[in-house]
C-alpha cells in the first residue's frame, strides 16, 4: 500500500508539472501575441526598434536585451545602429562606445543562425567586455530578417533567474523576430512613402514659388533651404557652374556662413566637379576621408560633416550646378534613410522650375527694355532736337543784343541747355540697361546711397564708359569691395563734407582698365596709419595685375586710384 502511495504521488506531481508548464507555455503565448499586437501599432521605426527590444526581454525573462541594426552599405556588415534596454544611463557612460558588431556579434552577423550559449566567456569569437560592463554569461542571439534580407539580430543575455536560455526561449525569440520582420518592413515602407510625400511636396512647393512673378526670395537658397528640410539633414549648399574649373559656393543652408570665406573655396578638386562633370549623383559615408572631396566643413568653420549626398541641379540641357546635403557625425542614420533619387529628382524638377523662372524674367526684361528704348527714342528724337534749336535761337538772339550783362545772360541760358541736353542724354543711355540685381552700375549706386546714410550726405558719382559691357562677375566682387571699404573709411575717418566716386573704363592704344577714384575732402591720413583696409585694397589689384595710388594731405582730403587691366 505504501509503495502505491508513493507512485500515486509521482504521478500527480508529473501531472502537475506537465499542467505547469503548459500553463506557462498558454501564458507565454499570450505575452507573445500581446507583443506581437502592441508592435503593430505604431509605424516610427525608432520606437518599432525599441518596442521589439522590451518584448523580446519580457518574454524569456533576459535582464539585458539589445537589437543590432545591420549596416547594408558596409562591405563588413558591421552594425549601423544598436538599440538596448536593461542598461541605466551610468553604465551607458562607464562602458563608452556602443558595439559595432565584432566578435561575438559579428559571429551571428556573419552566420545569421540562432545562437544559445551557457556562458559567453567560453566561446572562441568572444572579446571579453570593456571595462565597466556589468557581467553577462547566458547569451541567445536571433537574426531578424525582412524579406530576404538580414535586417539585424536580437541579442538577449543574463536570464533573471539565472539559468540558461532554453529551447522554448529560443523559438519564442524566433517567433518574436519572424513578425519583428513584417513590422519593421511595414515601418520601413510607411517611412519611405511619407519622406517621399516629403520631396513630393517639397517639389510642387519650389514649382509654384518659382512661377509667382514677384519670388522675393533668392531662389537658390529656397532650393537648399527646402532640400535640407526634406532630407533632415544639418546643412545644404547650393555651388554654381557648368565647367568643374569655374564652379563657385553660391548659398548655404542650415549654418551662418560668410560670403567671402565662401567665394575663397576651390572647388575644382571637389565632389561638385566630379558630379559637373558626369551629370550623376555622389554619396558618401563620411567626406572627411573620401578622396577629391573638398570638405566645407574644415573651411568655414562647421561643426564636423560625416555623410554628405550631391546631386545634379541641372537638366537634359546640361549641369548648371550641384545640390548638396551633408549630415553631422552621428546622424548616418538619416544619410541611410534617404533614397538619392529623391534629391535628384527634386533638383532636376528645380532647375526646370528656375530656367522657366529665368525665361519669364527675360520676357518681362525684354518687354521693358523694348519700352524703355521707344522712350529713349522719342527723348533723342523730339525733346532734345527741340531743346538743341532753342539753344540756337537763344545763340542768335545773343549774337544781336548790345548788353553785355543780358548776353551774359543768354550765354548762361544756352549753357544750361547744353548741360540739360547731357543729363538728357544720359538718362538715355541709362534706360538703355537692365536694371537687375546682377548689374554692376545698380550695385555701385546702391553703394553709394548706403554710404549717404552715415555720411549725412550723398557721395558724387559719375560713371564713365561701358562698364556693364566690359566688367565680368569675376571682376565685380572685388571692385564693390574696394569701393565699400574705401567709403567706409571716409565715413568712419576722414570727417568729409564732399566725397566723389569716379568709375570708368579708359581705352587707350589697344589696352583697356577699369579706374575707381574715391575723392574726399577730410582731413586726411594720420601720419602712423594701420593699413589693414588700404592693404586688402592693394592686394586685389595686386592680384589682378593692378596697383592701388592713395595721396593725401592734412586738411585737404585723400585721393584714392585703384585700377585693373581689362583682359
């Protein structure tokens, strides 16, 4: 009797247990489910990632648990991103760098298997733990695929209650990681639609600014400040040009750059140039250590750049330009994220939108010239044949009159006329150029007027020759710097009552030069003076082949040459 109360006993402790772990199995099934359903229902990739590393740790009771994002552009298949959980932010900071994937991670990325271990030390491919990691011995690593590609790995370690993994944990990670694929592909898509939507948008937006006749903006800086926002990236630039030799930094997005330190790039040697060149887009992962890159960065003075994407902004006509995007050291994840279709073909629809801009521009600039020389015509035609007869009758009416002070007077009279006739004439020649932003003798005047704010009076200006004929945008920047400099100097220094600003064109036996003259009448340079303006002044005509002639006397003002020759 005993001894049947003995199997009877085991019996139902078998049966209990067999009860036991089926419960426990019905329970971990619907943990599994509820994870499965809670994963579904945001599509943010970031929180998909963190959501599936709480679930796969909650279901097989691991205290650490970390998912490994696959790198697909590396040709080493290391790790691009490593989410975790179970680590506070203390031993996040002891440990340093987060893993990139070597040792006995880079064994499940190199053989995508399942993979229970008792103690992580013990394997042959293990590295040990950096210097303020917590301890770990039980390890079970997953792969989790999409579609037929190894997206990363579920990484779990340290069982709670300190046993091994076992085979149950593992098909229940397995399955955690099979519907783990399906969420992170529908995420993934549903991000990529909606950066798509992004550029689409992006695209209709520059479409329709471009088409408005009045833009009031730049609209290479709205092209970059539009890109940068769709591409999520820190920084965008705009560079300029149809030959890789002649290619210049036009705008940038995303940093306060100066325009000088801009200009002063050379670009020949650069991803631009080579983009130019073939008319396709470049990426890199990091432009620091990519050969023929020129860095920006390095140049004027922004935080570091790690991935940078260029792009054509051109048509089937030809490049006029690039596109570029660059992100900071530690955002590759947006650089990964971003098809370069999209900012290529965002580019492309641009450059259309600019050259229709452009052809608009040059209808309205056209019907206005038209204009303008119909009035010019009747002002030489009409207004001052009369004027000029007038002139001759008074000339008469003088030759016959015996006063002398009214034949002063009539003299005097027929003078005016003639100067009128010259104002005439020039307002003629006035009407007869486009008046744009890019137009040398409108900057010039601009110039000159700003400088008739802190002057308390308006500088003289007479301009002489066909300046806008004759001087290129090469030459331009540095002839509106001297100028600038020089009137701020006589505003800031010379305490002047009259200032003259003479510009003109002088031909001579077969040679030409562009002269500017800055007059004043101050008090002159001291006798010890700094010459940090006067010597940027020099060194541009230096550089041009031409020279700087500063005279001037005490009390009696400050004559001011600076001339180039005219190639």
């Amino acid at each position: 009797m005993p001894q049947r109360r003995k199997q009877l006993d085991a019996l139902l402790r078998e049966v209990l247990d067999h009860v036991e772990e089926v419960v426990d199995e019905r329970e971990r099934l619907q943990l599994l489910l509820d994870a499965v359903v809670a994963l579904g229902a945001d599509l943010n990739l970031d929180g998909v990632l963190s959501r599936i590393v709480a679930s796969a740790s909650r279901l097989v009771d691991a205290r650490y648990a970390a998912l490994g994002v696959v790198d697909p552009a590396s040709t080493e298949r290391r790790l691009r991103t490593f989410v975790h959980t179970g680590l506070d932010d203390d031993e996040v900071t002891r440990i340093g760098s987060l893993p990139a994937g070597h040792g006995l991670l880079g064994q499940i990325i190199d053989r995508p298997e399942p993979l229970r271990l008792h103690d992580i030390a013990a394997h042959p491919a293990s590295y040990g733990f950096p210097p303020g990691h917590p301890p770990m011995r039980s390890f079970l690593g997953v792969p989790v695929r999409t579609r037929d590609r190894i997206f990363g790995n579920l990484y779990l370690t340290e069982k709670v209650s300190g046993e091994d993994f076992t085979e149950q944990d593992e098909a229940v990670v397995v399955a955690l990681a099979a519907a783990a694929g399906v969420v992170i592909e529908n995420a993934r898509l549903y991000e990529e639609a909606a950066r798509r939507e992004s550029w689409l948008e992006a695209t209709a937006e520059i479409t329709s600014l471009l088409s408005r006749p009045e833009l009031g903006r730049d609209p290479l800086q709205l092209i970059a400040d539009r890109a940068r926002e769709s591409a999520h990236a820190d920084v965008a630039w705009v560079v300029v040009g149809a030959d890789p030799a002649d290619l210049e930094l036009r705008v940038v997005s995303g940093y306060t750059t100066d325009a000088g330190a801009m200009r002063e790039i050379e670009l020949e040697d650069s991803l631009s140039a080579t983009v130019v060149r073939t008319g396709e887009p470049v990426r890199t992962a990091d432009i620091s250590g990519t050969e023929h890159a020129v860095d920006p960065s390095r140049r004027l003075g922004w935080p570091p750049l790690g991935p940078v994407v260029v792009v054509p902004l051109g048509s089937t006509s030809g490049t006029e330009g690039t596109l570029s995007l660059g992100w900071e050291r530690g955002r590759e994840a947006d650089f990964h994220a971003i098809d370069p279709s999209m900012p290529a073909s965002f580019a492309e629809q641009a450059a259309l939108a600019l050259q229709v801009a452009r052809a608009r521009e040059d209808q309205q600039l056209l019907a206005l010239f038209e204009d303008r020389d119909r009035i010019a015509r009747d002002l030489h035609d009409l207004v001052i044949q009369r004027i000029f007869a007038v002139g001759l009758g008074l000339q008469g009416v003088a030759r016959a009159i015996d006063g002398e002070e009214l034949k002063e007077r009539l003299d005097q009279a027929v003078d005016d006329l003639d100067d009128t006739i010259k104002d005439i004439r020039r307002s003629i020649f006035a009407l007869g150029a486009i008046g744009t932003s890019d137009d040398l003798q409108t900057e010039v005047t601009r110039l000159v007027d700003r400088a008739a704010a802190t002057l308390k009076f308006r500088p003289t200006l007479r301009l002489e020759g066909p300046i806008r004929s004759v001087v290129d945008g090469q030459l331009a920047p540095d002839l509106l710097a001297v100028l600038g400099e020089a009137l701020s100097n006589a505003s800031r220094h010379a305490d002047a009552t009259a200032v003259q600003v003479v510009l003109r064109v002088v031909q001579a036996e077969g040679d030409a030069r562009l002269e500017l003259v800055v007059v004043d009448n101050g008090r002159g340079l001291p006798e010890t003076v700094v010459e940090s303006g006067l010597s940027n002044m020099r060194s541009r005509a230096e550089r041009r082949g031409g020279r700087l002639e500063v005279t001037s006397e005490h009390d009696r003002g400050t004559h001011l040459a600076w001339s180039v020759p005219l190639v």
